[in-house]
C-alpha cells in the first residue's frame, strides 16, 4: 500500500479539496462482483467511530481561520462525544455567565445529506462555506482552526506573507505541528508515498506553507511532496498587486526547491472558453473548475493499473525541474479525441503531441506558442475508449530509462501518457452546468497535462523583476538570486546543455 495523506491551508485551498474529497467519495462502489479501478485506500483510512462502527474518512489535515470552518464541526455523528459544560467545580463559587457565538443555521444540502432526503441543486447564493457542500465525514483530527486570525477580517487581514510564517513558528513552538497533527496520520500507512499540498501562495498561508515545508521536508527527506499553489487572478489596485506577487515570489522561492511537483494555479484565468459556465463571484464554481483539473492530472496515482505517476515528473533533468503548468480541456461530444488514446498505431513520442492546444491554461494563461520548449509532460486521458497509454508505463524501470534516454537524444520531451474509460464524475455536490453537454449520468471526458516548459522560466523572470523593484533590501538579493537559480533550469538551451554534460 503506498498512501497520500493531504494537507489544506486556508479558505481558497479548502474550496478545492473539499470538491477533490466529494469526487472521491463520487467513486466508492458497493458491489463485492468486481474490483474497482481506484484504489480508495490511497486517500482514505479506515478506523471505529465512536459507537463501535467501521469509518473510512480522507487522510488529510484541514487549516482554516476562525470562521472558515462554516457549520462544520470537530466531531460530527461519527465520532461524537460528551463535552463537559460549565467550569470546573471548585475554581469559582461566583455566578457564571458564559457567553457563545450564535451557530451557523444548517444549509438545506447539509440536512438532506443528514436525514436522507433529496438534495436540493447548489446554486452560487446558497453555498456561503466550504462546508456547505462537503459530503464526507472526516476524523476529528483532521479539523485545525487558528483563532489568532478570523477569516475575512478587516481590522487585522491575513495577507502579509511574514504574519503566516509567524504564525507557523508561533504555533510550532508551542505544539509542535507535525507531531500532533501530522505524524498519527502518517504512522498509520503501510508505507506513505507522498504528501499532497493545496495552500494559497500569495497571500500570508504562503510563509506559513513555506515554514511547514521546511519541517516536512526535514523529517520525511525523501518523500514526494506535491504542491497545489493557488493565485488570486482578480485584477486589484496597484499596492495590493504588489503585495500579492511579492508573496507569490518568497512562497515559490522558498517552496519549489524542496517538491517533487509545485504546480502554480491562478483561480481564475481571464480568458474561459464559452463551454464553461462559471460564476467568478462564487469560490464554490471557479473552485470546481480548478479541482476537475486537479483531480484528473493526478488520477494515476489512485488508478490501480498505473504505478509509475512520480516516476513521469521526473523528467531528463532527474527531478531538477519540479514546477508544472496545469493545462486542461473538456473534450466535448462532436471533437476529435487524442490520437494516442484512440487510434492502433503508436504516437508516443512525437514532439508536437506535447504541445496540445488546451482549452484552460490554469498557470499561465496564454496557450503554448511555437517556440516554447517542452521538457517533461504527463498526459491524462479520461473517456470514451482506453488504450495502453505510453509503453513506459508497463515496462520494467530499465526498459524506462532506455525509454527516456533514446528521447533525450532525439531531442524530445519526457512524455508520458495515461488513459482510463472512467469518466470524470459529476456529484450533485457539483456545479450542474459547469459543463455545457454533459450530465451526471454520463459523466465528463477531459484531457489533462502538467507540463515543465520554458514558459515556467518566463513566469520566474517577471517575479524576478518584481521582486528587485519592490522587495526591501534586506531581502531583496536573496530572493532574486533564488529565483534566477531556479530559473535556469527552464531555459530553452537546457536539452542541449544536458547532451553536453554527458559527454
């Protein structure tokens, strides 16, 4: 068993992972005729609840402010119990008044869900939290509310990159975050694989992100770290978008170097194709939209045919160029599927099938010009008919490397495609409409790619250029030379630098 277990960071991330978990839960089966293509026991973890019952809740661990966590509770039906009322007798002989904030009411969706009844459609006015629209039971260590900060707070703003690396440090000090939150997680697997990341990176959960990558990388050195790092793509006043890039600089600076996967994402990109109904007032459609892509890039990793996911980030560089481009498209009923995934003869390794025209750019939003090079690329295929996708994936790991040296010599990208029949699903958690065409009983076929190009060198000069001009001058030299050092790995010339070392 190789298990993922995941952390949230902040309201926008929780908005994400909450439709990431709903589409797990989307495809649980109860059938005991025939084995199912996801292996659940990759993001989930069994365990007794409070009545003696079995539980099967996500391996995650859940941050939010005070107020972020809506009407969800620490311990819900599953694992409730008597929490004493009042003081403690003894300690005070005076008359008590104890005063509580007044409970969030219950959406409908959540009373239907509780009593079994039809659920009512979600719309954009209905959902008010994250948890409005959750469908799954989580443990209760899962649940860790800051109350230093409130969400959405006025008067004292979680925004400044170095208050959520204070915070980090605060609270690490005093309870020491990865032994008590994240450590009894990890001890139940058999034999972890990675730890999944989804954090806001411009704003103050960058520092505090940046602080726990430090620990988890110091305490668990070789494994995969997969980094989902959000970006508010509203367009905002001058200072505030200075203030966003800078933090986007010091959270890519600090925590591409120690992950296997970083994976910038702007919610959302300006530029939608009009087959995609999204609301961009309402975190609860824009975040549907980014966790289709999401989940999809990294349906392998749960797909028991395919064992090889990390394998297919690592690229000719060997693991050095670990920051992607998340590209993604709907493939409606009358286009043309990808030839790979469709027709008998073997495509993998043509150069040009790397740059694909995807309909959403999620990192930057500009489609591929002619001129970009692709060093590494992982395809994932979901829908009409499955074929074996790239030969590497069933090939023993020295026919693997054989594989992707004869491409390093011709000049190609490291590609590798996966292909499944298993649509992606539409729960009734879900935004009905997101996708024109499309319904739940048929389910969507999507096209994904995380993608290391030369774009990414691009993306890091103009932080680069950010960060000389604003950034103060203590830190100013630091930064711009860990970005420039990163940068290099994603200039064009690197495949021919490559061939020369190895001479």
């Amino acid at each position: 068993m190789h298990e993922i277990v995941t952390l949230q960071l902040g309201q926008r991330s929780n908005y994400i992972a909450t439709h990431f978990w709903n589409l797990q839960e989307a495809y649980f089966t109860y059938s005991d005729n025939s084995e199912p293509l996801i292996n659940h026991d990759v993001h989930f973890r069994p365990g007794i609840g409070q009545d003696g019952s079995e539980t099967f809740t996500p391996r995650t661990v859940i941050y939010d402010l005070k107020g972020g966590f809506g009407t969800l509770r620490k311990y819900n039906e599953l694992y409730e119990v008597e929490e004493p009322s009042g003081m403690p007798q003894g300690l005070w002989d005076g008359n008590q008044m104890v005063q509580t904030q007044p409970n969030i009411p219950q959406s409908e969706y959540q009373k239907s869900l509780y009593t079994g009844a039809p659920p009512p459609n979600l719309t954009s006015q209905s959902v008010r939290y994250w948890s409005d629209f959750n469908r799954v039971y989580y443990h209760p260590r899962s649940i860790v509310q800051l109350n230093e900060y409130e969400l959405n707070s006025s008067l004292m703003p979680f925004e400044n990159w170095s208050s959520g690396e204070d915070l980090f440090g605060d609270l690490d000090k005093e309870h020491d975050l990865l032994d008590r939150d994240v450590r009894p997680f990890v001890e139940e697997c058999d034999q972890i694989r990675a730890f999944q990341l989804f954090t806001g990176s411009d704003d103050a959960w960058g520092g505090f992100a940046a602080r726990y990558m430090d620990r988890l990388r110091d305490e668990y050195g070789k494994t995969s770290i997969w980094v989902w790092a959000i970006e508010d793509g509203a367009r905002l006043q001058r200072q505030k978008q200075i203030l966003r890039m800078t933090n986007t600089a010091k959270t890519l600076s600090s925590i591409a170097p120690l992950s296997t996967l970083y994976c910038p994402i702007v919610d959302l990109p300006q530029n939608l194709p009009s087959y995609l109904a999204v609301d961009l007032q309402s975190e609860w459609s824009k975040s549907a939209l980014i966790a289709s892509a999401i989940e999809t890039a990294t349906l392998p990793a749960r797909l028991r045919s395919y064992r090889n996911f990390e394998s297919s980030l690592m690229g000719h560089g060997g693991g050095t160029q670990t920051i992607f481009e998340l590209q993604s498209s709907v493939i409606r009923s009358h286009a043309r599927r990808p030839r790979w995934a469709t027709d008998e003869d073997e495509l993998n390794g043509l150069d040009e099938d790397a740059k694909l025209d995807f309909d959403l750019n999620l990192t930057i939003p500009q489609p591929m010009r002619d001129d970009t090079t692709v060093f590494t690329q992982s395809q994932v295929y979901r829908g009409e008919r499955e074929k074996p996708a790239d030969d590497d994936n069933n090939s023993p790991v020295g026919e693997i490397g054989l594989a992707r040296k004869m491409r390093l010599y011709a000049s190609k990208p490291a590609l590798t495609r996966y292909s499944t029949t298993l649509r992606f699903p539409l729960p009734d958690s879900y935004p009905q409409n997101l996708f024109s065409g499309y319904d739940a009983e048929t389910g969507v076929e999507f096209l994904t790619a995380l993608s290391s190009t030369s774009r990414i060198g691009e993306k890091l000069k103009d932080l680069q250029t950010v960060a000389s001009r604003v950034v103060g001058v203590d830190e100013r030299e630091a930064l711009t030379n860990e970005l420039g050092e990163l940068r290099e790995a994603y200039e064009k010339s690197w495949v021919s630098d490559t061939d020369s070392g190895d001479d």
